[in-house]
C-alpha cells in the first residue's frame, strides 16, 4: 500500500512511435539510460517501428523475462525497405515473396511490420495481403507525400505514421480518412513541411536544466541539442497546423495516438501531449491519444491503456492533474511496469519490493547495487 493522497492516477503512456538504440553491433547493456529515461517520465510501452532486429526483440524478452528495467518493447524489427541503394533492402515482386519476409519477421518476434519505401503500389498491397493472413500489422512510413499517404489510407494499413505534409485539409480527406479504420500517428515533433514541434520546445524551454532528463540522460546528448538554439517567430512553427488537421481527424472517429519519434528520451512524450492541446484537442482526448487510443492502434487495449480491474497493472502517479493543465502530466512521480513500482525521480524500486538501481557510467554520485539480473518476478502483475 503506498499513500497517494491527493495525487493523480493515470494509465502509463503508450508511445507506439518511438525510436532509440538497444545496443551497438550486437552488444546491451544489462541496464539502458534510454529506456530508463523513458520509464522516469511514465512512458510504460513503447512500439519501435524501425530498429535492429537483432537487439530490439532480445530487449523485448529480457524485459518480459524482468531481466531488463525497461517499459514494455514491441517493434517491427527491421525495416521491410524499398529502395535500391538501402543495405536493408526487400525485394517484392510477388504475394510468396511478401509471405516469405513476413514469416521471417514474425519468427523473429514481430507482430506488426513497416512498409517503407516499397516503390509501386501493388508491392504496398501484397505487403497487406499477407498481414491479414498472418495476423499481423502495417505500418507504413509516411514519406511526406500527400498522394502516397492518401493510397495507404485506400489500401488499409494499420496507420499512417508521420505526419501529413500539408498545413490544412479539407472534405475530401475527411470523409475518406473517415470511412476507414486507418489509424493517424502524427509525429508532431518531427512533422513534415515547415518546422518541426521539437525545435519550438528547445526555443520555448531550458530543456538542459530538465534535472530528471540529466538524471538518466548524458549531459553530452543533452547540451549538444539544446543549448544552441534557434529563434523563430510562433507562427512560422507548422507543427501547430499538423495538430490541428489531427484534431480534425481525431474528431471524425480516426484513431490519433502518441508517438514522440524518439527525439528526446521520455520527455518528448509529454512535448507531443501538449502538442495536441497546441492544435485543439482538450487534455483528455490529448491523454487518451496517449494511453487507450495507442494500446487499441497495437490491438492491446484488452490489457493495458487504462485503469481498469484485470488489466496489467501499468500506471502512473502525478504530482499535479493534467487535466487542468496538460503541462502536469510532466510531473511523474512513481512510474509502475507490469506490477513494479518505480521512484521516477531515481528509478529506485520500491513498495512491495526495495530494490536500489545501479548508478549509469555518467553518473559521479548515486545509486548503486542493483541488477536487473537479480530480479526473479517474471510473470505479469495484473492490476486490481
């Protein structure tokens, strides 16, 4: 039992969109500052629709495994790419061949791939094909193409992901998009065809005295981003267009949900809420896009994505209510993953089981003599 009194409960936030390294040349750490940032601002499971096979399915089973202190990892694994001159190269030519790549990927441990740069539009479709007779999903690289995204829309993917590269739509793209069940995951901080949300937070906030940030983040990778910054007037930044043509969508009954691209680690999470308040939507359907709207996009709404009796026990503790300010859902300060209750301040374990995490290479003072390996509770905690 731990006392939250006059706190706010939320669901851990989903973050189907999400980027960031799981090791180099085959080697992972036992404990990674990536996903532990990530964990520290309540992001509890993440969907990485481009990442080294290799390592980012060995992270997803270390983690289930309790092995690994990490939010919940599903990814595509490698890309199913298009283009000529990319070492990744996937050749379709026919439906065996879709079959084919999507057997080897879902023997790897995918349950979703991404269709990037397939150049004709029947290699896209034989992609689809074989997804629904493998049960598995789509998702498909936006491209920053209005026509190219609108053929995604007609052919069915899972979503689109990426943003729309225009400042406005109208009706034609509404009632189309309606009519669907194609999902919309808008990437504000990287949104296509003018300048992109990230910069506006780097300009508007010191994120290099974001003392939780630096206290799972390198000073390095944090000063080399944020330090130098450029200033803009408000209005040159297109993000807020892209936000408003999602709220447009999200209204219609579109799928809208969370991901923050990876851009900085856990707290682009939040950058991206704010965001979608920036382009109309109330903090609860801004919240919803980050939590229920993204686990039914990955089909786990059954178990996660809201606080409900039998649902896996991921939740987060505010300081503050976001609803009244969407800005309070930054201040996490217990993260619990699968039963397991975080300080989000130090990711030190505690509650049912006291567990004090080992210190990062960059740290001079803190926490030491944890390991992941120590930890035996692999099976899933189911929230009451």
């Amino acid at each position: 039992v731990v006392d939250v009194k006059g706190k706010t409960l939320m669901p851990g936030l989903v973050d189907v969109h999400w980027h960031g390294s799981m090791g180099v040349d085959g080697l992972m750490p036992e404990q990674s500052w990536v996903q532990a940032a990530s964990l520290a601002f309540g992001v509890t499971t993440l969907h990485d629709p481009s990442n080294n096979s290799e390592t980012i399915f060995a992270a997803s089973e270390l983690g289930k495994a309790g092995m690994l202190m990490s939010p919940r990892i599903f990814s595509t694994g490698t890309i199913l790419y298009g283009a000529a001159s990319a070492g990744a190269r996937v050749e379709i030519d026919s439906l065996d061949d879709a079959r084919r790549h999507l057997r080897r990927m879902q023997a790897l441990g995918g349950f979703s791939v991404k269709s990037y740069n397939q150049p004709r539009r029947d290699q896209r479709q034989k992609v689809l094909q074989a997804a629904r007779e493998l049960g598995m999903l789509v998702v498909p690289e936006g491209g920053s193409l209005l026509q190219h995204n609108l053929t995604m829309v007609v052919d069915g993917h899972t979503g689109v992901e990426h943003s729309l590269p225009v400042a406005r739509i109208y009706d034609d793209v509404r009632q189309l998009w309606k009519a669907t069940r194609v999902g919309y995951t808008p990437t504000l901080g990287v949104s296509y065809g003018g300048l992109m949300g990230e910069n506006y937070w780097y300009q508007k906030t010191n994120v290099w005295e974001d003392t939780r940030l630096l206290s799972f983040v390198p000073r390095r990778v944090v000063d080399e981003r944020s330090r130098r910054r450029v200033m803009v007037p408000d209005e040159e930044f297109n993000h807020q267009n892209v936000a408003r043509v999602a709220k447009e969508l999200n209204d219609l009954g579109v799928s809208v949900q969370l991901g923050a691209h990876g851009q900085r680690e856990g707290l682009a999470a939040h950058w991206e809420l704010a965001m979608f308040v920036q382009g109309g939507m109330t903090p609860m359907q801004a919240l919803r896009a980050g939590t229920l709207s993204g686990a039914r996009y990955l089909g786990m709404d059954a178990d996660l994505g809201s606080l409900e009796g039998g649902k896996l026990a991921d939740l987060v503790v505010l300081d503050k209510n976001p609803l009244e300010d969407i800005s309070n859902s930054r201040t996490v300060r217990y993260t619990m993953v699968n039963g397991h209750l975080y300080d989000a301040n130090t990711l030190n374990e505690v509650g049912t089981r006291q567990r004090t995490r080992a210190k990062f290479f960059f740290e001079k003072d803190g926490n030491e003599g944890w390991s992941p390996k120590a930890s035996s509770h692999a099976n899933e905690q189911v929230c009451d």
